[in-house]
C-alpha cells in the first residue's frame, strides 16, 4: 500500500487497504489499484512496487504513480458521467479503455466513489471486472463520510 503501516486505523479502513492489496496480489495481469473520491481525491492505492516484483519486465502504472493513476481514474469517471447526461443514459456503472500496452478500468463505488485498476494488454477482463465488483461490493457500504475523510487524512500524511 501506499502507507507504511495501517497503524492507528480503523477496522474499516485497515479492511479497504486489506481489500485493495489483495486485489492486486491475487488477480493476474493487474498492475496497480486505487480508489478516488467523488471530488477526485485519492482515498486509498496499491503500491506500483508490488507488481513490479510480478511483471519486472513491464512499467507498473502511469508513470509508475499512483497519484497519475488517480488523476486518470477521476478524469475518465468525469467524462463518462458527462457523457452518460448528455446521452441521457443514466449512471456510469463502469469503464473500460484497452490500449496496445495496457487497460484501465473504472468503476462506480455506491458513494460516488470510483475504483480505477490498471492492467496489461492481455489481461482477462472478465476477471479483472468479476474482482472490481466484488471490491465494490464489498467496500461500497462501508465507504462512510468519516472513512472517506480517515482515509484522506492517511493519504496526506504519507505524501
């Protein structure tokens, strides 16, 4: 994870780190994950370092960052939902963008919340969005204004 240590956390939040991390030491071809507030600020994001370790011949996210990764998560998620009002075509559930050497998804946490992964090119992305779900499942009721403003402040503190 990004934080060092989940020391002086929440349950809830040391779970949302536990939830993430899993997520991109389990699921293959994932590179790295993070989850962005409603207002574009980074709440929680895996450690690019982790991957790197898997796939050591490939880079590990947008510019090995995992603040890029959040700033590309945010605008994407902004986009959609422009897109989704003007085609009147209800809420963004989630996203997908395949390019030569890799993919990014997004999907939408029930707070308005978004959960971005970066992956490789030849991922399965049956399984990579299978996991995003069950991450938001799992994460969507517990992502509470006071998490939100806990995990903000966590962020903060290791930039």
């Amino acid at each position: 994870m990004t934080a060092p240590s989940t020391f002086g956390l929440s349950t809830e939040a040391r779970n949302l780190h536990w939830l993430l991390s899993n997520l991109v030491e389990e699921v293959p071809g994932v590179h790295s994950v993070t989850v962005v507030s409603s207002d574009g600020l980074m709440l929680l994001s895996s450690d690019p370092g982790l991957a790197a370790a898997r796939t050591a011949e490939r880079h590990t996210g947008p510019r090995g960052s995992s603040a890029d990764l959040a700033t590309i998560v945010s605008g994407i998620g902004s986009l959609t939902i422009g897109a989704a009002k003007l085609m009147d075509g209800g809420g963004v559930k989630q996203t997908m963008v395949a390019m030569d050497e890799g993919s990014v998804f997004v999907m939408s946490i029930s707070d308005g919340s978004l959960l971005g992964v970066h992956a490789t090119a030849d991922c399965d992305m049956s399984v990579i969005a299978y996991h995003m779900a069950l991450f938001v499942g799992r994460a969507g009721h517990v992502l509470t204004p006071e998490l939100r403003s806990e995990l903000r402040k966590s962020m903060e503190s290791t930039q």
